[in-house]
C-alpha cells in the first residue's frame, strides 16, 4: 500500500490539513459548499449547535447540526484551483490514515453539496430562480489532470459540444460531468434542472468584454443554441465541474444548486441577491437535513 509523502500531502503540526486546517473529526458526512466566505454564517446561524468553527484564508469551516443532522459548511473561495484544493483535503480527512499516511481500507462517502451564484443563458430562466446543475461543462480543463477522467465524462455529449461550437484548439478540452443521481431526485421538486458551465475565469472566459477582446465574440451565442437529446446549457459559474468530476473519481456523492443572480440573454444583474440566497440556503438544509 502506498505511503504518501509528506510533500503530497501536507499535515499541520496541529495535526490538521494543510489549507483547510480541519482534522478528521472535526468533518461532518454531508457538506455544504459555499464561494463566499461570508456565507457560511449564512448557514451556520441556522444550526441548532456549533462543534467548531475554524478560519484559514478564504477557508471558513463551521461544523454543526441542523434538524438533528451533523453537517459541515466550508467555503472554498472562488474557482476551480480552490475546489481541487477543498475537495481533495475533503477527501483526505474522510479516507487517509494521519498517523500512516495510507488509505483506509473503508472508505467513507461524504455528501458534498455547493450553494452557488450564477448567471443565467436562457431567457425563461429569471434572476430569483434556483438551477440544479444536473451536468456540469468544464472549460478550466482540471479534470484532464487526472487519471480516470474519460470513465466519469459523458464524451458523446463532449463531442457534439465541441463540434457545434468549431472548439478552438488552443482552448482546454471541455468535460461533461454529470451531479450524484440521488441528489438530483432530493432536488428536483425545488430546482430547475441544468447544463451549468463552469468557467475558469468571470471575464473572457465568460464573454464578457471590459477592455480585452475575447478570442470568440459568438461563443456565448454558440452555447446557448446548442442542444443535445432536448437538453440545452443554462447558466455560467466557476466551480461545479471540478466538484462533479472530483467526486466522481474518489467515490462520492456531489452536486451543485445556484441561484441566478444575473440574465446574460437579457444584460441585466441584480446586485441585491441576498434574500434569493438565504432562502436557496433554508430551502437546501431541509432537504439535506432528510437524508
């Protein structure tokens, strides 16, 4: 069995995590993800109890209960480097022995479920709305570092994708990943159902243009008229595939809710999203709190 050095995987004299900073026990089995490192007390100040609550970086870590049900929230800041980071030490702390730097020969299944922002492509999606990313769209390329990735990615889909639209060669080849199915069926009565692209920047990557041109002026245009098997692409964000895909490899269950706070159709924004997030985040606790 391998023994991983210490360079791969850093422990904290305190014995916690290298960035996260949490020990093992101190994670629970379902965890909620947030970008915004504000939001966890968002969260957090619905639980009955607090076990602990631990701050490094833009990590801010609050574990408690809610309804009974022991949960961790933990946000990871914005990004796909990030969610390489937070799900990898996640993962570490669920399933590798500390004190041997081994893998457990149980593994432990963890629930991972991110409370997001985002931005809608379709015009009968409204700023308000709650998009449950059923397949996730990287374009930052993460999961192609990884061994395992075409057993986990929908690649029909990928090459239908990259056909429609000329995919420029020079661009990171997209990967289509699909969120946990029972998480879909606890969602799927509160949740618009969506192909979410996560993109590894909020400008270009985005089709925005401020002051630097995008390399393609028609790639939004592209996205949001392709369809596959009557299925289209909903909203832009900057983190589910990398949790969709990660989880798949190490075995667990992952999914990611946002609420639309902008309509790139119609180029509008709405800057006060704060009520829409607070009742996406009550909304999400109770159904997690059933399982």
């Amino acid at each position: 069995m391998r023994t991983i050095p210490a360079s791969e995987l850093i422990i904290n004299e305190d014995g916690s995590i290298f960035h996260l900073h949490l020990r093992p026990e101190q994670l629970a089995d379902i965890v909620i993800l947030v970008g915004d490192p504000g939001r966890v007390a968002l969260v957090a100040e619905h639980f009955e109890n607090v076990e602990c609550n631990v701050s490094n970086r833009e990590f801010n870590t609050v574990t408690g209960t809610y309804k009974g049900k022991r949960m961790t929230v933990l946000s990871t800041g914005i990004g796909i480097g990030n969610i390489d980071i937070s799900v990898t030490e996640l993962d570490a702390l669920a399933n590798v022995d500390f004190a041997t730097r081994q893998e457990k020969e149980h593994k432990r299944q963890l629930t991972l479920v991110r409370l997001g922002t985002s931005g809608a492509l379709q015009p009968d999606i409204k700023v308000g709305d709650f998009v449950f990313s059923r397949t996730s769209v990287g374009f930052d390329g993460l999961l192609n570092y990884y061994k395992g990735r075409n057993d986990v990615c929908d690649l029909a889909i990928e090459k239908a994708f990259m056909e429609h639209t000329s995919w420029n060669e020079l661009l990171p080849k997209p990967y289509f990943i699909d969120a946990d199915k029972g998480l879909w069926e606890l969602f799927k009565d509160v949740t618009t159902e969506g192909i979410t692209i996560a993109s590894p920047g909020f400008y270009a990557p985005q089709g925005r243009w401020v002051r630097l041109q995008p390399q393609d002026l028609h790639l939004n245009e592209k996205i949001e008229s392709f369809e596959y098997e009557g299925r289209r692409i909903t909203n832009f964000e900057m983190e589910s595939s990398a949790l969709a895909g990660l989880a798949a490899l190490m075995g667990h269950r992952a999914a990611t809710v946002c609420t639309i706070i902008a309509q790139r159709v119609a180029l509008d924004a709405c800057t006060d999203y704060k009520p829409h997030v607070k009742r996406m985040i009550k909304t999400a606790l109770d159904k997690l709190a059933t399982l």
